[in-house]
C-alpha cells in the first residue's frame, strides 16, 4: 500500500507542519501518477502549481532561490541596492540517519558559463555567508571588508536526519557580466550515504543584468 503524508512549511522557516497522512487500502498499480485540482467557481481564476519536485524517498536535494529577479551593477538611490542580491540555498535530508562530509561548491558565472572575477575589484563580490539548521559546516566566513576572493565557495556540510538546513549568500554586483547574466549554481555531493537521485542535487538561478545608460531593455521569460 502507499502511505502518503501531507506537510508544508512557509518560506524562510525550516520545520514541517503535517497536514494529513493516509494509507492507501487498494494494491498499488505499477505506475504512480500524480496530479494537482482546483476549484473555486466562475471562470476567471487561475491556480498556478510550480516549483514541484518528484524524487524518492531517502533522498538529499538543494534548491536555491534569489530575493531578485533583475540586477543593475551600480547602486542607485530609489531603490538603494539595486546591486545586492541574496541567495536562499536550501538543503534537505529527507534520510531517517545524520549525513557528514557532504561536498558544498556555489559557483557564480557569467553567461558564458566562465567564473566571474570576486573580491573587492572584481565583477561580483561576495560579502556574507550564513547559515541555520545545519549540525555543522564548513565554509569561508567572508565580510564586507574582506569579501571572498573568488566566486568558487567550496565547504562541506553536516545535517540531522529528517531535516532542512538553509545556506544564505549574499554579494555585490560592480560590472556587467558577459551576455547581461549573473548565473549561481550550487552543487551537493553526499560522501556516507547512496543518494538514489542525484538529478535534484544541482540548483541554478540566472539573473538578468540591465545595462546602464541604456534607454530600452528587453526581457525574455519562459513560461512553463
């Protein structure tokens, strides 16, 4: 039979709540389907699923979101901050047992794919990491004085079982990248435990970068 639990969490907390848990009566079927329902009346409403994630049970998965979804490469003063951005790295254990020594690389490229230039004088500074919900971990301690010499952030984590740990990442955007794109993948790599689906074990977001002086921009947005 299939026992299927229900649980959410808002964003930015890293505790479940549980919903409803049920175990199914009928011999499952060889192939599994899932699907999403809504109704609330009239013919106006649209209800959008995204972000969902299919995996297997026991698994170790990274999804990492940004506060921003354009860049400038100058400040600016209405809104200041216009170079900032803030990445969320969430990593969970959906194991029963505690996981050590799992590999950590953050990388941030142009849109070329080529690592960008870091530190004070380089294209994308990065000038805090912090972390919570971790058991321990390992990672450079860069700050606004001494921002990270490279763009490479390379660490190691340890987590509880049954747990989310989040990785925050926060830089300083000073140049335009090649082809107006600020791209930051994130990379985990289990060293104790078999991870039977490492597809979910890789998270990118690419952030548009506006020119300055420039009069018109254009921005092209899949929609899935």
């Amino acid at each position: 039979t299939f026992e299927v639990i229900i649980r959410w969490k808002r964003e930015g907390q890293t505790n479940f709540t549980e919903l409803m848990r049920y175990v199914t009566t009928d011999i499952p079927p060889a192939t599994l389907k899932m699907g999403f329902a809504a109704s609330t009346g009239w013919a106006v409403n649209y209800h959008e699923i995204r972000n969902v994630l299919v995996t297997t049970p026991g698994d170790l998965r990274v999804v990492k979101k940004a506060n921003k979804e354009i860049l400038r490469s100058v400040s600016g003063t209405n809104p200041i901050g216009q170079n900032e951005v803030t990445y969320a790295i969430e990593v969970s254990n959906e194991t029963n047992s505690d996981i050590s020594n799992i590999n950590f690389k953050d990388r941030v490229t142009d849109g070329v794919g080529n690592l960008i230039a870091g530190g004070n004088f380089g294209v994308f500074k990065i000038t805090n990491i912090s972390t919570s919900g971790f058991k321990s971990t390992q990672l450079p301690n860069p700050t606004t004085s001494f921002p990270l010499t490279s763009n490479e952030i390379n660490g190691s984590l340890n987590m509880y079982g049954n747990s989310v740990g989040i990785i925050t990442v926060t830089g300083v955007l000073n140049n335009i990248p090649a082809r107006n794109l600020l791209t930051n993948t994130v990379t985990i790599t289990p060293t104790d435990i078999q991870d039977q689906d490492l597809e979910n074990n890789t998270s990118t977001v690419s952030i548009p970068v506006n020119s300055e002086n420039v009069d018109v921009s254009v921005l092209q947005k899949k929609c899935l």
